[in-house]
C-alpha cells in the first residue's frame, strides 16, 4: 500500500517550505522596518528586498506574525526527518541479529513513518539477517 503524500515527500516539503518562511519572515522585517517611519531606507546592497516588501503594503506586517511561526514549524519537521533518518540508520547498521530483533519495535515505527525506501531497507535487513 503506498504511503501518504505527506510522508512520502517529507523531506522535499519541508525544505520547500522551510525556505519559503524564511523569505517571508525576512520580507516581513524588512516590511515592518520600512513601515515605521517616512525616512527609512535599506542600504543600497539591500534595496532588493525594499522592492519585495513593497507590494504587499500593510500586510506586511502579518508576514512578521504568521512567518516565524511557520518557520519554527516546517523547521522542526525537518528536524524530525533527519533526526529519524539518523537514528534508523544506526539501527539497522548492525551486525548482531540479536540487537537488531532487540529493538525491531523502533525500527519497524520509524520505517513506517519514513518514506517507502527506508523501509525497503528495513526489508532488505530483514531478508540479510533472515527474520
């Protein structure tokens, strides 16, 4: 049965969106700055995002509410992946047919919630230790 949508292209969203907040956190900020005063101006090396910030007017200043919030979220999807992905790897790193059933609970739930190639790897384990 193929996996969700969500969990089979995890890491390709989360940097995608990772990316995304970023841009809208930093185009909020610059907005804001710009919105405080008639006189404020980015330096020269900056005035791109001077030109980004301005057509969004006052919404601008939702993108410094909603932004870093988003970009805390996505980013510890993120986070979450790569700290699975490590851990997984760890665990089917072994040798020892011993430990490996020792902890087949943990690498069967992260297999499962790890997109479609690591839990072939987790097959391939299995047929190679011969569970």
């Amino acid at each position: 049965m193929p996996k969700a949508f969500l969990t089979e292209y995890r890491l390709e969203l989360g940097s995608l969106l990772t990316l995304l907040f970023a841009v809208l956190t930093l185009i909020g900020i610059v907005g804001v700055y710009l919105n405080m005063g008639e006189g404020n101006h980015l330096p020269s090396a900056l005035s791109v995002l001077e030109d980004l910030a301005t057509p969004f007017g006052d919404w601008v200043t939702w993108f410094v509410v909603v932004s870093p919030i988003g970009l805390i979220v996505c980013a510890w999807w993120l986070y979450d992946f790569f700290r699975k992905t490590r851990k997984l790897a760890g665990l089917i790193d072994t040798p020892s047919k011993a430990k490996f059933v020792r902890n087949i609970d943990e690498i069967d739930y992260l297999a499962w919630s790890l997109p479609q190639r690591y839990e072939d790897q987790v097959l391939a384990k299995k047929k190679e230790l011969k569970i």
